[in-house]
C-alpha cells in the first residue's frame, strides 16, 4: 500500500465534488448532519481553525472496484467517471458542498431528528469585530431565506434575494468562493469601505483555506482500506467488511439481475433476514456472521482442492472476508440460508427458543457452516447427539467468549467427521477443552453469562413442567406461560432469614417457571407457597412432588425450609446434569463442609471461573416483582 499526505485548499474540494471527481463508495451510508453541527463546522473554516483529516482512495485498482455514486446533493451528467474516491470525511465536504455551491440550501435536521432545509449567512459587521465574534455571525436560517415567527404570521428577518441580503447586512456563504460573482455582490453594497474590509478579513482568508488529505494509490488493498479507515475516522461510523463488500460485487460486473442492475449485497441480506424473521433465535445473526460463514466454507473449499504442499489456510478472519468475490458468495448463500434456519430448529430441540436465552450467537456461524458439510447426515441421531455434544461443551464450558476465530476453523474441520464418526477422526479440540467445576453454579447468578443460559436451557430440557399448570415447557408453553427464571426460595424469605447473596442469587436458587406460578409463589415460605400451589392446581402433595422433581427440586427441602440441604442436593443434581450434557465429568472443587459455606469459604486453588465481574451483583437483574 502507497499513500501521500497532500493539503488541497478548500475550493479544490468544492470544485472536485460539484464536478465528480472525487464521488463517494457506494458503501457510505447516506448524508445525516444536524443543522447546528453544519453551523460549527462553518465557523471552523472562517476562524482558520482545523476540522480534520479527509481519506480519498484512487480509482483504477484492480483489487478494489467501488461502485461510486455523487456526493449527496450534487447531479453529475450520466457516464461522469470519479478519479477520487471519498472514504472519511463524507459528512463534511457534503454539508459544505451543499452550503458553499449552489443555491446554498443544505437539507438536514435539527436536535430532535426533524427535517429541514437551512440556508447559511454571516453577518458582516459582527464578523468584522474580530475571530471570537465569528461565532455570533454565522447564522442558520430557513431554506427560502425568511425567518418567521408566531406560528409563521410574522416576518423576523427576510433574506430571500441579494438586495434584501445587502441591506440586512448578511452575506451568503454560498458565494464564498463564487470568484467574480463574490465581488460583485460585495461591491453592490452601499458601503463599499465595509464591503472592502470583509473581503480583506473574512473572504480572502477562506479562499486560501487548506484541509489535509490521506491519498491511498491504485495499490492499497480492501483489507488496508478497511484498516486505514478505522484508525482515522472520527465520524463514529465505522466501515466494516460488509460495506467493503456491498461495493466491490456492485462493482464486480459479473452479475446482472432481470432489470440489469448490479448485485446489491445489501438488498440481498434484506431478503435473507427476511427469511429468517420467522426463526426468533436468528435475530441475533448479523450480516458480518453470515459473510464469516460464506468465508469459511470458501477457504475450506480452497484448501482442500490445492494439493500442494501449503495449501491456502482455512480462515475466518476480517481480511480474508475481504477477498471473498461474488462467486464465492453466490455459491453458499442459498446453503448457508437454510443451514442457519436449521440451526434455529436444533436450537429449539435443545430448547433455546430464541435469541434472549441463545449461550453464544457467534456459535450459530461455525454450527451452520457444519450442516453444510453434513447435509443430510446432520439430523442422524448419533450425529445430532454429537453436535448437541459439541454444542453444549462450547456453552458450559464458556468457550465462545474471547477471541473466536481460531475456534471457528477448529471446530469446522474436527467436528464434522467427529459427529460422523469416521475414521481417523479426533475429539474436536471444543470437546477436549470444555471444563466445568461445580463452584460455577454459585458464581451463576444473571442471564448474561453463557452457562447460566445453558444451564436454563437444560432444565427446560430435562422436561422441566410448570409447578401449577402442569404443562411441559416446551416451545409452544413456553411462550404462551410467559416462562422465565425464578428463585426457588424467594429472596424475600432469603433476606429474612441470612441467606448470603452468593446462594440466594445463584443459579442453584433459581428455575424456570411461569408468570402465574410465580406470582402464585410470591415471597413467602416455600413451605406455606406449596400448600397454595397445590390448591390453585386443584393437586395433591405427592403429584406436586412430582413436578418439582422435574426440575430436579427436592420436596422434602421445601416442605421444611432447610435451605441448606436444599442447596447441597441441587447442586449436586445440576453438576449431574451438566455432565450428562458435555459427556465428561465435572471437577468437584467445594470442599465437605458446612451446607451454608460459601465460595469465599472454599479452597484457594478453586477453579471457579467468573466470566463478567458483573455476574457478582447482588441486585438480580431477573428479580421477581413480587419478592421485593
């Protein structure tokens, strides 16, 4: 990659973006400034003072084909060719574009998102008094020159022709750099001596007014471009490789549709989330995962047809996003739709029924790019079993966290022949590392942490039925009981009665219920809420008992508020059923003890891991109302 660092005057710019020769990637979003920053900026300029770097890429790479498209506000003949193309500083040169050429009518908005049309003025004799009244001069007024008040019925200020500019003492920023037409309406003044004395002090300054440039040259990379603009953009709208890619397939002239447009990368993924609305755990998947999905599959591909002795790696990082072509994409796409629609009923059989309670939403990338190597294998029950396998040691064992890319490719290629169990397969390195300890079971205490959701989804799992209704929480109950996570002991009696924060928040204190039930529940005694439970049920004691053991819940803990034995045999029935699901066993790390003893009381070399210092709240962000 090349670049230069020139510093181009203000008029340059102007002259560039009114003839099109610097124009805009396809892949910037739209003009959106607010009135009242376009002021400021124009201020900046007639104070001298700097508003930062633009970047411009050189048309005419051959790795980069941008579709371009003009500067808001600005109509080009049809067939205008760009030789600069803007990458940061689009807000800027737009609004001073828009109010600097022209009629000098900018369409924006003020604070509250309200569109409108504003015209810019400075006026002449407060500017004369020096750079820090600039300030007060600079004045934004309505598109068509007239500032109104009560309601519209009074005229305040009218500036809708030159002489009404005149002889109000405003002069238009738009014949700032308006050369001859500049002169002639200052020296149409009655006063020229004013006239002389702001073109010496205000209008000439501009016109020699410099903005610095980064030029990148015909040799800079997608991947480079990516990387250059995110360390130089101050607009807080940061590119990312879908935008880089929207424009290089609209460029691609590969593709044509019925109507003889371009491939619109963009209009594409509408379509596809469309198709996804109807999966509520695929809300969580965003354009980006899809492209990583696409790029897996396409390297995997590649690696395995070169049969050299260095084989392109499989990938699924930012940069080799960036080299996917359009082909690439095409020929996944359709897969990879309904491999992530699958993903959503494999989701739902693990009884994850939507993106709130989905463990890890990046996981959805490498589980989807997997069934499309599996086909129709992956609904084989011992395949199946194997992925639920892998999927839960990535959950409990809090995997998907950090840095994920490494795992993705991991994953790809081990899991697949694993889950098929051919030969010279290995254990995927996601089922080798999964590690629980029965100390994280009081150190789960919000839904934001991964395992938590797991565990959740578990419990839902292991046939889990509403205490009162009766009702498998499966996916059609669920939604309709308006299940969610509930104490076991409600904190209302924990607070009563000393139980520490770290158990009564806990996981192990905790189980999905529905809103009835809880409310039902409320804060009292577990031995008092059963006897009403059974009565709204219409139930007796044993078939209660029954309902509780679904949630693996002892009854006789309850019926006599032994919180502590409670505790102790829940957890312990939680750790079996984490086993079950990761196929390992689970390191017991509480020493024997006390049933009350809490973590701070186990031994120093416990392993617990805490994934977010958030998770030690006392305050539980999934409180039941009518505990408090």
């Amino acid at each position: 990659m090349g670049f230069q660092t020139p510093l181009y005057e203000l008029s340059d710019y102007l002259r560039w973006t009114t003839s099109g020769r610097i124009q805009l990637p396809d892949f910037q979003r739209g003009y959106k400034w607010e009135d009242e920053r376009i002021r400021q900026l124009l201020v900046t300029i007639l104070r001298g003072h700097p508003l930062g770097v633009v970047m411009l890429l050189k048309t005419g790479n051959e790795q980069i084909r941008f579709k371009p498209r003009p500067v808001e506000g600005v109509t080009l003949p049809s067939g205008t060719t760009a030789d600069l193309l803007l990458l940061d500083g689009q807000q800027r040169l737009t609004s001073l574009t828009q109010a600097l050429t022209g009629d000098g009518v900018v369409d924006t908005e003020d604070s509250r998102g309200r569109k409108l049309s504003r015209r810019y003025y400075v006026h002449i004799k407060t500017a004369l008094l020096g750079e820090d009244r600039i300030d007060d001069a600079v004045l934004s007024v309505p598109g068509d020159g007239v500032v109104r008040s009560n309601f519209g019925k009074t005229v305040e200020l009218d500036l809708s022709d030159a002489d009404k500019e005149r002889s109000e003492g405003y002069f238009p920023v738009r014949l700032l750099f308006a050369g001859a037409d500049t002169v002639n309406w200052l020296f149409a003044m009655a006063d020229n001596h004013v006239a002389s004395q702001f073109h010496a002090a205000v209008v000439q300054p501009a016109g020699t007014y410099n903005i610095p440039a980064i030029e990148l040259d015909t040799a800079t990379s997608k991947s480079a471009v990516a990387t250059v603009f995110e360390k130089v953009n101050t607009g807080g709208l940061q590119l990312n490789v879908f935008e880089l890619l929207t424009a290089t397939f609209a460029g691609d002239g590969s593709y044509f549709d019925q109507h003889g447009e371009d491939f619109r990368l963009n209009d594409d993924w509408r379509e596809i989330q469309l198709k996804f609305a109807g999966y509520p755990a695929l809300t969580a998947v965003e354009n980006t995962d899809f492209l990583q999905a696409v790029t897996m599959l396409t390297t995997l591909q590649r690696n395995r047809a070169d049969a050299s002795d260095r084989p392109p790696a499989v990938s699924a990082k930012r940069e080799d996003v960036l080299k996917l072509g359009l082909a690439d994409y095409l020929q996944w796409r359709d897969e990879l739709q309904e491999a992530f629609v699958w993903s959503s009923t494999f989701l739902a059989d693990l009884h994850i029924f939507g993106s709130r309670f989905l463990p890890y939403p990046k996981q959805l990338v490498p589980l989807a790019a997997m069934k499309v190597l599996l086909g129709a294998d992956a609904d084989l029950i011992g395949v199946r079993e194997r992925l639920a396998q892998w999927f839960w040691c990535g959950i409990l064992g809090e995997l998907y966290g950090g840095a994920i890319e490494t795992r993705f490719i991991r994953d790809l290629e081990q899991v697949p022949p694993w889950a098929r169990q051919l030969e010279g397969a290995v254990v995927p390195r996601t089922v080798q590392d999964a590690n629980f300890v029965e100390s994280r079971l009081h150190s789960l205490r919000t839904r934001g942490a991964a395992a938590y959701k797991g565990i959740y989804a578990l419990l839902l799992g292991n046939g889990a039925h509403d205490w009162m209704k009766g009702q498998a929480l499966d996916k059609v109950q669920y939604a309709n009981l308006a299940v969610d996570i509930h104490h076991v002991f409600p904190q209302r009696w924990c607070f009563e009665h000393g139980i520490d924060d770290e158990r009564r928040e806990s996981i192990i204190n905790k189980t999905p219920l529905s809103a009835a039930t809880n409310r039902t529940i409320g804060g009292s005694a577990p031995s008092a809420y059963l006897g009403v439970v059974a009565k709204k049920a219409g139930i007796g004691a044993a078939q209660l008992d029954g309902l509780l053991a679904t949630h693996l819940v002892d009854a006789s803990s309850l019926r006599t508020d032994d919180f502590d034995s409670y505790f102790v045999a829940r957890r312990e029935a939680l750790v079996k059923l984490v086993e079950k699901a990761i196929g390992k066993a689970v390191q017991r790390d509480i020493s024997e003890g006390e049933p009350g003893e809490t973590l701070d009381q186990f031994d120093a070399n416990s392993t617990a891991v805490v994934e977010d210092p958030a998770e030690l709240t006392t305050v539980d962000e999934l409180s039941d109302p009518l505990e408090t």
